[in-house]
C-alpha cells in the first residue's frame, strides 16, 4: 500500500468547502480575518487555495480562520453541507506539514496534488428527500481515515438505496482525490449478474488498465494490485449486489472506501449498515411535493390537500418507488386531484398494475412497482417461493413462527422466515414477529391466487390452529372461565397472545366467511365475544358480528338467535342502542329454551337502561333473574342481579338497589369470579352515592377500589377507566372541599386510559370530571377551558343532553367548594386522608388499608391499626 498523500487531501478538502462556500473573493477573506485580529495576505490564501503550499505552523491560525468562514458560508449557501468536528482540519494539517518536511520545501509535486480520478457516479437525485439520519451516519463512514472500509445499505426493493447511496457519494466525492467508481452489478436484474472479475476488469478500465485478462483471477488480483499502488484514497460504489461472494474478493484496503447496495443484508461482509425502510407518513409526504415541484415549483396540491396527500402516501405504502411513479402520473396531468388519484389506487386488487409509468429512473429501470418485486422473487429457491407466496395470502397483518409454522407446514419454517427477512421480503417486527410491507403483502397474495397446488389447505391449516389455541387462550375469559394448559400457563400469556393475534383472528374469521365455511366463523367468532368485549374492540366485534349473522343464515334459527345477540351487544356496548335493540329483539323471538330467552331479556334490559327504560328494564331483569334460579345458573343470577339492582338504582329505588346489589357482590365473590364483582362493586357504589353521599360516599369509594383492585390483577384496562370515572365523581359526591385533590387525579388516570383507547364518549365524561375537580382544588380557568373541551365532545358524539349538563355547570360562579351536608370534615373539621390516599395504596399493591375497613350500616369507616401505627392514625 502506497503512503497517503495528506496535503493532497488537505488541498482537495479545501477546495471541496470553498466550493460550497461559492468562491467568496480573496479580498473579502482577508476583510473578514482582519476584522476578527488575524493578519494574512491575500497570496497567502490563493496559495493555499490552489494548493501551492502547505501552511506553517505560525499561519495555520489564519488558515484554520479561513477554514472557519468558509464552513460558516457553506451552511448557508448549500444544503447538506456538514462541517467538520473541531479539532479536525487542524489534525489533517498537522500531517500535511510532516508530508511536506519529507519533501523539498514545502511545495508537494504539483501534478499529484491537483490530479483527480476518474468520476463515475450517476447524477444525483434532483429532489432528494429525507434519509437525513442514514446520509450522515454514512458520511461519516465514508472517511478515508481509520478502519472499516465497507458500508452497506440494505432494504427492500423500491426503498431508494441507490438514491441513497449516490446522494452521500456526491456529498463526499472531494475527499478522495483518487477518483468515485460506480458499476451495477446487475444482481436482481433480468440480466446475468456480474461476478468479482467482470466487476474488476470494469472498474480497472475507469482507472485506465487496458491489460487483457485471461481470466477472472488475474482480473482481481491486477485490481488490488492497482489499488495498492494508488497513492490517493479511492471511493468505489457498487450497486445492486446480490450476494456477498460478488463483493468480498473486491474490498479494498485503508485508505480506500467501498459503499454497497443491495436487497439482501449481505451479513457475511464485513462493515456497517444501513436498513433502509420506507420513509415515515412525514417524509413520504414530503417527497411527494418536492416531486410534484420538479417541473412546476407552483404545483400546490400537496399544501393545499394535506389530508389527501397522506392518504396517497399511505396507499403507497411510503415506498419511494411508488411515490416517484405517483408523481410523475401527476405531473403528466396537473389537473388531477390527488383525492382522485388516491381513490384509483383504493381497490388493493389492482393497486400494483396501476403503480406503473412508462418511463425509467435514472439507473434506467423500469418504473414499476411489480417490475421492482419482480426481480426479488427470481432470486428465491422453490421453498422460498413457496413460503413467501403462503405468508402473502395469510389473512391478518403479521404472524409469529407457530402460526406460520401451521400454515407453511414445514419443519424449517423458521429458517424460511430468515430467509425471507434477509431478502427483505419480510420484517422482523417486535422480536418473535414478522409482517410485511403492504405493497409486498399485494404482491404475494397475487402470486398465491395464481398458485392452484394448493385448494385451499392453508386455509384449512390456518383455521385449525387458530381455532385450537383460540379456545385454550379464552378459557381464561369468558363466565365460565376453565384455565390451566401448558400452552398458556396463566392469564397474562394468554392476554398476550390475544393482543398479539387480535387483529388476524377478526381477519381469519372474515376469510373463513368469504369461503362460505359457516360454522367455523360462527365457531370462532363465539370464542373471540369474550376478548373484544374484555377489550373493548367494538368495531372488530361489529365488523365481524355482521359477518357472522350472514354466516347464522346458513345455519338455520339457533345460530341466528345467538348472531343476534352478538350483534346486538356489539352494538349496545358501542353505544348505538337504536341499531343494537332490533337484532336483540330477533334474538329473543328466536331463543329456543327458558334459558336462552333469560339471556335475551338480559341483553334487552341492558339497553333499557341506556335508553331511559327504567321500568322496562327493571321487568326484564326480574324475569332473567328468575329464569337463572330455575336453572340453577348462579354466575348468571349474580349477572342478573347486578342488572337488576341498577335498573332500580336508576328509578331511584336505592335501598332495594343496595341490597340486590350486595347480593351480587358476595354471590361472585363466591364464585371468585372477579369481572362479575368488578360490575357489581361499581353498580353498589353509585347507588350508595345516590343515596346519601354524605353518609354512605366512604363505603362507596372503598367499594370501588375493591373494583380497582380486582381490574388491576386482571389486566382490566377498560375497567379501570371506568372505576377512575367514578371514582372522581364519587370523591366529588362525597366533598369537593374534602376531596378535591383526589377527584382531580382519578379524573386525570380516567382521561389517560379512555384517551388510550380511543374511547371517546367515556373520555368526554373524565374531561367533565376534571373540570369539576380542577375547580374544587382552586383552579377555576382550568376547570371552565376542560368543561369547555367536555362540552364540545359532546355535542361532536350527538349527546346534547350531557352537553347540555356541562353547560349548565358552565353558567355556575367559580366560588370555592362548600362543604356538604353530612360530611365528616364540615362537621368535625376531621379530613379522611387515608380515604384519599385508597387508589394510591391499591396501584402501589398495597392492600392493608383496604382489607382493614369495617363498615356499620353503610355509614362510617373504621380503620383497624395493627402494631407500629402511629398515634394520629389511630385516633381516626
């Protein structure tokens, strides 16, 4: 290896940031030196500038001065210019001037120190977007110091790596004076790929080696031959490599860089990486206009139609490609919305077939998304081919090694997946999952409609084994929970497998529907109630309750009654209670037995209620109640009850709602049964609130962190939203002048959970909650703006009777809370701390408080101290 020319680099790097700076006038250089002390004669810069001569030592702070405003004027005038790290110019000078001890004088041969190498790189991409974090982490490999000399970028076809790749050569061409190489190495191309000595022999023909080869051999061995000698470092781009064995026998050696691109991850060459994705929903935006700008800077359709340039985007998958040929459709038409654009590429069925142009990109392929997928799936071997395919059709958006295991049928199924995630053709996702992205996932499928070997088995296999760990992950849910398998050895594994497969099961169900399989998707739409209602994914559950309905028609009478009730839960429980009471109604007429029409009644009485059908509601609780007692359904009596009591709470029949109610709680604490005494809990405690607040709001806020307590073993999101809720209004109820500060921060976990699933109704209730509560503690304008805030969320769901209650509560003084009659702290002027301090104590887990409350009559709290309490918590 020859010596590297340091004051060679010094000069070109010089020229590389004066450039950049625009070739300010030697005057003004001297000008701006002067003006900051430093004293230097205007030949003294053009010496430096046209490499002349090194500085000295006793110049080098007027150089490193110029060195400084040049950078300063380069990254104002040209984008992407990066300065360099302090310290570095004056390192790369300090070696320069060693260099120049070793020659005569200071003045290094001229002819090696202006000529430059061969320059091969394509154009750089006009409208090159983004990529800002993977430009400079490749930049800043692309050094010609220090070790490594090989960067790869990797991604799926389409990603831009070539772009990429380009753009950062441009951006550091000037730092090897020895010249930037490019070849194609035609890996994923129709045509033959070029192995090592094909590649030698090209790139030795840029440098001027004419010598005829004989073999592939000599053509390598004269390439790194030749790069020994080459005293300037050398930058050589190779794009589109296929394997890593086209690449290894042509690495250099320091000082020299070799930058790769491919869709492979080329895990067998040395070096760093970059796994180039689709841009994010912001970046892909963003091409898009600068796209659309590139023959008519005016073009505003981006700008003026945000939300449709995102839906575009979104429906190109932010594939570069994708949004490349996108707009240059757009640009051949200026008169076309993007709405219309992105409305011919909704039918996912031929989205691929119009994601082409007629035209090529800059590297000359074609502009076609399909063309692009095209060249990947050559590359694969049959079992490959056969899996990619298989994986494509699967219904849902992801998988794990199980479930693709069952379909696949293969006992090196994992294997394949690596595979295919090395050919980026899948992505890892999340560790022990796979998706793909949505243009590929089109793609597979397409091929796997065309591939007839198959009728229909991976769908048999699929539909196997969801349905077989389906029913073992819902024995842990459901009334009559009957857990323990090795499969999931606890709730917590089951819930997470649920929450992982949630969105393929609904999937499956659909695809098991469009194949006319009727039982199965009524099979597995049944055990699926449970976890949507748990869950409260109300429109998986809608979505696919109508499916199944249609699927019950084919079933006769008893499969429709039960669809009916399927559908119309999903409906109650999404609040739509006009749509929910007509499939319930047909659920009813349809009941074959004494015991599914209680069911029925149930399910009708619980929209009563919604409705204000109070007395109606009441009579079809009784009637469930007592059709569970003939029955001998004790989980479904204590169901019943809970119903029933509030029914009677909202008539206002208080009394007989507290005792049906504390029937309830202790027939499921019974059947240690925990959703069903969560409910019952809650129901008890609004009623003892109803009551008389005063006097009963301390055993209503006991009951419900019981509620809370119990929702927190179960993982009971939703639950505890719920408890939250009216836990703040409980407080509320109980004294705001009491327990203001504890209102607020239940009605601030409230908002946080409903907001996170997206459960507006029950977050418009915790902003009313909070207002209330940020008044009560002393904040008056934070409360009015959050009542405000509740008030338009209401009138946006349609409830303008609950918004016409906050604005009510709007017209109100901002008057500090009162104490309210019968109320301990207005009374005594004794404050229940530890009652404030309950919901703390239970997400903490610590229950002692908790279990250590007596109540007498409903009326008063007593708290028994154990050993080591202190003395003020005992006189409470």
């Amino acid at each position: 290896m020859g010596a590297v020319d340091h004051a060679g680099r010094f000069f070109a790097e010089l020229s590389a940031v004066n450039d950049a700076a625009g070739r300010p006038t030697l005057d003004y250089l001297v000008r701006r030196c002067r003006d900051r002390g430093i004293a230097v004669s205007d030949s003294t810069v053009n010496d430096w500038l046209k490499g002349a001569s090194v500085p000295s030592r006793r110049s080098q702070r007027a150089c490193l001065e110029v060195v400084k405003i040049l950078e300063a004027m380069a990254l104002q005038r040209t984008a992407g210019f990066v300065k360099r790290p302090d310290g570095w110019w004056q390192g790369l000078l300090g070696k320069a001037r060693e260099q120049r001890a070793e020659n005569r004088g200071g003045r290094p041969p001229r002819a090696k120190e202006t000529r430059r190498g061969p320059m091969m790189l394509p154009a750089d991409v006009p409208d090159f977007t983004g990529r800002d974090d993977a430009v400079r982490e490749l930049t800043s490999w692309l050094e010609p110091g220090g070790e490594g000399t090989v960067s790869v970028v990797s991604g799926m076809g389409g990603a831009g790596k070539t772009a990429l790749a380009v753009h950062a050569a441009h951006r550091v061409r000037h730092r090897f004076p020895g010249g930037v190489l490019f070849a194609d190495l035609r890996g994923y191309s129709p045509e033959t790929p070029w192995e090592a000595g094909a590649t030698a022999e090209h790139l030795l023909r840029a440098l001027g080696k004419t010598e005829a080869l004989a073999t592939p051999e000599e053509a390598v061995g004269l390439w790194r031959t030749t790069l020994s000698r080459l005293e300037t470092p050398l930058l050589v781009v190779l794009d589109n490599a296929a394997t890593a064995g086209q690449i290894s026998a042509l690495i250099p050696d320091p000082p020299h860089r070799l930058l790769v691109t491919s869709r492979n991850t080329l895990s067998a060459l040395p070096g760093r990486r970059v796994d180039l994705a689709p841009f994010d929903a912001e970046g892909a935006t963003l091409l898009l206009d600068r796209a659309l700008r590139r023959t008519n800077p005016e073009d505003e359709r981006v700008a003026a139609r945000p939300d449709d340039a995102r839906r575009l985007a979104d429906l190109c998958g932010h594939l570069p490609l994708a949004l490349h040929i996108v707009a240059a459709l757009l640009r051949d038409d200026p008169d076309t919305p993007l709405a219309a654009q992105a409305d011919e590429l909704t039918e996912a069925h031929d989205r691929l077939d119009r994601l082409r142009y007629d035209d090529a990109d800059e590297q000359g392929r074609p502009l076609a998304v399909r063309a692009a997928f095209d060249l990947s799936y050559r590359r694969l071997d049959a079992a490959q081919a056969r899996a990619f395919r298989l994986l494509g059709a699967m219904p849902g958006t992801d998988t794990d090694l199980e479930t693709a295991s069952a379909v696949i049928d293969r006992a090196d199924t994992g294997r394949l997946l690596a595979d295919l995630t090395r050919l980026h053709l899948l992505r890892r996702n999340g560790g022990k999952r796979w998706d793909m992205h949505d243009l590929i996932r089109l793609y597979a499928a397409e091929l796997a409609r065309h591939d007839d070997d198959e009728n229909g088995a991976p769908l048999d296999r699929l539909l196997e084994h969801y349905q077989r760990v389906l029913g073992l992950a819902t024995c842990w849910l459901g009334p009559h929970a009957s857990p323990r398998s090795e499969r999931f050895p606890d709730r917590s594994e089951a819930l997470r497998w649920l929450d992982d497969e949630s969105r393929n099961l609904a999937a499956s169900v659909t695809a098991a529907h469009d194949d006319g399989r009727w039982e199965q998707t009524c099979a597995m739409a049944a055990e699926l109630v449970h976890y949507w209602e748990f869950r409260r994914h109300v429109r998986e559950w809608i979505g696919v309750g109508t499916l199944v309905l249609d699927a019950a028609e084919h079933l006769g009478p008893e499969k429709v009654h039960r669809a009916s009730g399927m559908l119309g839960n999903a409906y109650r429980v999404a609040r739509r209670y006009d749509e929910a009471m007509p499939h319930l109604r047909r659920s009813l007429e349809l009941a074959p037995d004494r015991p599914a029409m209680g069911r029925a009644r149930h399910n009708l009485g619980l929209v009563h209620v919604c409705l204000g059908d109070y007395v109606e509601a009441e009579a079809c609780h009784r009637i469930d109640v007592e059709i569970c007692w003939e029955s001998g359904d004790v989980y479904g009596s204590g169901e019943a009850l809970t119903a029933l009591g509030d029914a009677l709470r909202m008539r206002g029949e208080h009394e007989a709602a507290a005792d049906t109610l504390l029937r309830a709680v202790l027939m499921f604490s019974r059947l240690s049964h925990p959703e069903g005494e969560i409910r019952a809990r809650t129901n008890l405690a609004l009623t003892l609130l109803g009551w008389h607040p005063g006097q009963y709001g301390s055993c209503g806020i006991w009951h419900l962190c019981h509620a809370l307590r119990l929702a927190r073993e179960l993982d009971h999101q939703h639950a505890e939203a719920i408890v939250f809720l009216n836990l703040a209004a409980a407080y509320l109820e109980a004294c705001p002048a009491c327990h203001g500060r504890a209102a607020l921060n239940c009605a601030t976990r409230a908002a946080d959970r409903y907001e996170r699933h997206d459960d507006r109704h029950g977050l418009a209730n915790a902003w009313r909650n909070l207002g209330q509560a940020q008044r009560a503690v002393g904040d008056p304008a934070a409360g009015r703006r959050t009542l405000e805030r509740a008030r338009a969320a209401f009138e946006a769901l349609g409830a303008s009777e609950q918004a016409e209650k906050v604005a009510e509560q709007l017209t109100r003084p901002d008057e500090g809370p009162e104490h309210i009659p019968g109320c301990l702290g207005g009374k005594t002027g004794l404050h229940l701390s530890w009652l404030d301090e309950l919901p703390d104590s239970v997400l903490r887990g610590d229950h002692r408080v908790l279990d250590g409350v007596v109540f007498l009559d409903f009326r008063y709290a007593l708290w028994q101290p154990g050993a080591g309490q202190d003395k003020e918590r005992r006189r409470r």
